[in-house]
C-alpha cells in the first residue's frame, strides 16, 4: 500500500494484520513546507499524525518512507531522514528514489545552475 500520509482510512489499516506480511509505502519528498508543494495539497500535520499511526500497525507491517530526490527538494532530503529518526518509534527504512524525467526538476537541475552562476560570478 502506497500514501503520502494525507489521509488514513482505519477500516483499510485494521485489515493489515489478517495477513502474514504487508507493507506501507509512505511518500514524502520533503520537510513541512517543501512537502507540501512538492504533493500538494498535503498538510504536514496530517503526515506527522499519520506517520505516528503507522508505526502502531502490527509489527508483520514493513515501513518503509520513499522519497523521489528532484530538483524541488535537493535540500531537504537531510531534514527528512532527521525528523524521521527523531519521531520513529521503531525501525522505518529510508528508500531514496532519483527521478528520472522530466528533466526539468531532474535533481541536477539546481546544481547546474548554481555551476553556472559561480562561473559568471568568478
């Protein structure tokens, strides 16, 4: 199962621990606000909320927060990782994913400017 966090249908999680295993893909491409544009219209108290649910579920239930590095949040992936360990109650894997297109918000996209800017400068 797959969420950014913005919702957490109960009637949905309670079934997880009927089965052997499951896991829960939690999307979040970046810290407060970054998140929030990134998937808009998520409201981080709702991912803060839901993300402490998640961690209740049975301990059959893999966590697992991916997180599609891109030109919008090139600098919030350590935010991320450090309010996860700050709020994880038990383990949670960080699965960093590169976008690959469009090439415009491609995670090299910011580096290439800043290259450039510091050649015109120097």
């Amino acid at each position: 199962w797959t969420t950014n966090l913005t919702n957490w249908p109960d009637e949905f999680y309670d079934k997880l621990d009927f089965f052997d295993e499951s896991e829960v893909q939690m999307s979040i491409d970046g810290y407060e606000m970054t998140n929030s544009y990134v998937r808009y219209p998520t409201n981080w108290k709702a991912v803060e909320k839901n993300f402490a649910k998640a961690q209740q579920l049975t301990e059959k239930c893999l966590l697992k927060v991916y997180f599609v590095y891109q030109a919008w949040n090139v600098y919030d992936v350590t935010k991320v990782v450090r309010w996860i360990e700050r709020n994880q109650t038990r383990r949670v894997d960080f699965v960093p994913i590169f976008l690959e297109s469009p090439d415009y918000i491609h995670s090299c996209v910011w580096l290439l400017i800043l290259n450039t800017k510091v050649q015109y400068v120097t």
